[in-house]
C-alpha cells in the first residue's frame, strides 16, 4: 500500500510539473479566431435545379392534371457555404458558385442572428461574389490583406462551415502560392491560387484565410477531391478580389481586362509543325486589330510564356490570368519570338471599348441565355473571327450548352436557319411551338455539336 501511495504522489507531482510550464501562455491563433470568428457568416442558398430526366412539356402536362410530375422536374435544394462581412454595413464576400442562380440566401452569424441577403453581384469566372444584408446597426468586419506578400511556410488560418459544421476553425501553413487548377465544369482555370493545408472541405467555400495578424488573404475556394476530406486548399488572392469589389457592389458586374488576341495552346505536335523554339505556352494565333496587344507590338506566332511574372502553359491559363486583371493595368508580357525571349509592358484595355452592344434583348429559351460575340469572347472561348453566331451567356436548362458555346444554326421540324445575331435567334425561337421537332448547332472550341429533341 505503501508503494502505491509513493507511486501515485510521483505521478501527481510529474503531472503538476508539465501543467506549470507555460502556465499562462495564450496561442495567438486564439486571439485571431476570438477577434475574426464574429464577422465570419454561414450562407445558405436555395435553388432551384432540374431532373436529369426533365422534359418541360411532361412536366407541364403531369402538374396541369395530376398536380405534380413522377419525373423530378424542377425541385429546391439548398447548398451551404461561408462568407465574411468586408463592410460595417452588410456587404459581404463569398464565392460566386456558392449562391449562383439561387433564389433565397440565408446569413447566419456567430451570435445565431439570420438574415436574409440580397445578392449584389457576382463573376462566375472570378469566382466571387457580393451580399449585402441590412440592419439597425454596424456589423463587425474582416481587414483585407496584401495577398503579394504572402510568403510560403507562414501561418494559414481558415473560418467556415465545412461539412456544415458552423464557424469551425482549421490551421495550417501557406504550402504554396501561384498555383493553377482545372474548374470541375471544365470551363478553364483557377490561377495563381494560394495553396495551404488549412483543411478545407466543401463548406469552407466563400470563407476567410487568414494571416496571423487576423488578416484576410485569400477566399477559401476548392479542393483537390471534394469526395473525401483532405488537407489539401486553395484560396483566390485576396488582391484579386480587391481589383473588383468596387465595380461589383457599385454595377453587379465585374469589368475585365481585355489584352486582345486569339489563342491556342502550345503542344508537342503543333510546335514540331510550325518551327516553334518552345514547346509550351499559348500561341497566338491571332492579334485583334487596334487592342492592346497590338499597339505593344505583340504579333501572330508569338509564343507567350510568362504574364506578369507567372508561367503560362495554355490558353486557358492565359485567358483567366488576363481576366484577373481590371482595365488599365500595366503587365509585362513575356514572349518566344523566333526562338528568342522578348518583354513588353502592356497597359489592358476594356473589352467594352471593343464591344458593339445589341440593341435587342435576346429571348430566353428553355433556359438558355444568349447575346452578341464580342472581341472579348473571341479572347475568352478563342472563337475564330469566321465563326458567326450567338454566344451562350448562361444555361438553366437541360440541354449540355455551355456558356461559351456558339449557336448558328437551328432546325425546326427539317427547315434549317442560320443565326448570326440576337434578331435571328428571337425569331426563330419566337417561332417554336409544342411538339416541333428541334436540333440546335453550336460551335465549342471549333468542335461542331448538335442537340435534338421534341419541344
């Protein structure tokens, strides 16, 4: 008994030895969490999506006598996210795919409060978006950082709703910066990302990275596999988003730069055909007459390889990069002429310096939004100045259009017409009636496709 009693007063005092160290230590990642937490906000939006199996015209005829259609149809679901308050009086930041096409946002804030949010505007592109919630009082606000002095290996914290598990708060380090990732849609890039091992899981979308000193700097905005947990993030520069917050919360809309040229990308087999001393980077194919990259003196069959200080590998890289940007940024633009590097300081332009807006506003059909082809979306979706049409702005629908996509044709019941503006496309569609016979022709990337179904 007597060796009992010395053994457990040996543990007691070891125990009460480890329990003095640091007695009184505070770690500073409490402090950020503590002063940031506040202004970190769960959003939940509700929107509205269709079956795989939906056909307008079933489902019409089932609600109409039955009441409700077997099919699916169009149902609600809601997708959660975060977000931060920039702004003491309501606005806040978050990722555009979080709340895109929703008709409700919910806010909900540390202390519980809810309200419901307006959506100012937003990019899909970007990736960013603006809410603004309103009350009879300030709200607590995140300080917005300088993403460019980002070093690697300093702290990374991240504030969200991953699993949607409210304000749950992850730790890591700044594993990397410039970093590029395909979007899942397939639409192009994230570039220049910052990486971190912060856990970031689907939730955290929208939501705060944060420096040591409680400051934001970036947008915690995908993973590399959004199937399993894993410690692996990236974030938008919150520089980025600086470039843009003004033009959203004043417009809705964010204005891009424009450089002006058509491009494709640099592989094996295209520079063993053409000559080229690189077998990487974006070709151009061609410089839009009068823009930007034309007055600095690029050419067709330069090869750019560098846009700002970052590589570029492809076409798409280069396009998001360009996009990154707001009109009036000087850049330098580093290109393989001929085998030789050459740099130029180009100052971007605005493509709505180049656009020639349509008078008429393009019906809606079957959730499918079209407008004009501009210069900037020749840049964008690398669209041949040949290749008339109208462009798919946005597709709610059914049909595997995707914004980009060039319509020229349609057929309606074995007549084929051609659409080369907004005026063609309105009368054609204005034309359609139930049980017609439908093909419509679109152009992506120079690969012909065609959609066929009974309206």
């Amino acid at each position: 008994m007597r060796k009992v009693l010395v053994m457990l007063s040996a543990l007691v005092a070891v125990v009460s030895m480890f329990a003095l160290v640091n007695p009184d230590y505070q770690s500073p990642i409490v402090a950020v969490v503590e002063a940031c937490a506040p202004a970190v906000v769960k959003v939940e939006a509700v929107k509205t999506v269709r079956s795989p199996y939906f056909d307008p015209f079933i489902e019409d005829f089932f609600k109409r006598w039955f009441g409700y259609s077997p099919f699916g149809g169009t149902q609600r679901a809601t997708s959660i996210g975060s977000g931060f308050i920039f702004d003491k009086a309501g606005y806040i930041l978050t990722n555009e795919h979080v709340v895109s096409g929703a008709s409700e946002i919910t806010v909900t804030l540390l202390d519980g409060s809810s309200y419901k949010a307006e959506y100012v505007g937003g990019d899909a592109e970007l990736d960013i978006a603006v809410l603004k919630i309103k009350a009879e009082k300030e709200f607590p606000t995140l300080e917005l950082g300088d993403s460019d002095k980002v070093k690697i290996g300093e702290w990374a914290i991240a504030i969200g709703n991953p699993l949607g598990f409210q304000h749950t708060v992850t730790i890591g380090v700044v594993s990397a910066t410039g970093r590029r990732i395909p979007k899942p849609d397939g639409s192009g890039y994230y570039t220049n990302l910052i990486q971190t091992d912060a856990a970031i899981n689907p939730g955290n979308s929208g939501g705060p990275l944060l420096n040591i000193h409680g400051q934001v700097i970036g947008i915690n905005t995908a993973i590399i596999n959004p199937q399993e947990a894993v410690n692996l993030g990236f974030a938008i520069p919150i520089n980025t988003v600086k470039r843009f917050i003004n033009q959203l919360v004043q417009t809705g809309k964010a204005q891009k730069a424009y450089l002006g040229v058509r491009v494709t990308t640099v592989t094996n087999e295209l520079a063993k055909a053409l000559g080229l001393k690189v077998n990487k980077g974006a070709l151009i194919v061609q410089v839009m007459e009068g823009s930007p990259a034309d007055k600095a003196g690029l050419k067709d069959n330069d090869v750019v390889v560098k846009f700002d200080g970052v590589d570029v590998n492809s076409d798409a890289e280069l396009v998001s990069l360009i996009h990154s940007h707001v009109p009036g940024d000087v850049v330098e633009i580093v290109v393989n002429r001929n085998g030789k590097e050459i740099k130029f300081v180009v100052t971007l332009g605005s493509s709505s310096d180049e656009e020639v807006q349509s008078a008429v506003a393009a019906k809606e059909f079957l959730g499918i939004v079209v407008d004009e082809i501009t210069p900037s979306d020749r840049e964008t979706y690398s669209i041949p100045v040949r290749v008339e049409g109208v462009i798919v702005r946005q597709n709610r629908g059914s049909l595997a259009l995707q914004a980009g996509d060039v319509i020229d044709q349609i057929a309606v019941n074995g007549q084929r017409y051609a659409i080369r503006s907004v005026s063609d496309w309105n009368e054609v569609v204005g034309k359609i009636k139930r049980g017609d016979f439908i093909a419509i022709f679109a152009i992506r990337r120079g690969a012909r496709l065609v959609y066929s179904f009974t309206y």
